[in-house]
C-alpha cells in the first residue's frame, strides 16, 4: 500500500466510526488540534490544496456559526 491508499483507508475507518459511534467520538474530530493533523496530513498526501481549503472552509463557517 501507498502513503494515498492508507490515508484513503483511514479516511474510511474513521467515517465509518463517525456513522457508528457516539457524539463523544465527534467531539474529537472537531477538535483543532484533530483537524490541524488531518489537513497537514490531507495536504502531504495529495498535494492539493483544492479540497484542504474546502475543509477548512467548512471548519471556519463552523466557527463562525458557534460564536
């Protein structure tokens, strides 16, 4: 496997958990040092910024709405 297969794998694991876990698990994943990790590593792996920028979009309209 590949540094982009394993990413996708994990990617998968990890949006399988969400769909079958509790709000707990969630709470995690929004967290910023959470989503600081996943797009350093999103970016590395795919080397686009394209869908790195629409996840941190969403994060800060997210923000945004909680403030």
């Amino acid at each position: 496997m590949d540094k982009s297969e394993i990413f996708s794998a994990t990617v998968d694991f990890l949006e399988f958990c969400a769909k079958n876990t509790d709000r707990k698990f969630h709470q995690c994943l929004s967290t910023v040092i959470f989503a600081d990790v996943f797009l350093a590593r999103l970016q590395r792996i795919r080397g686009k910024a394209k869908l790195k920028m629409k996840l941190e979009g969403k994060d800060v309209t997210r923000r945004w709405e909680q403030a």
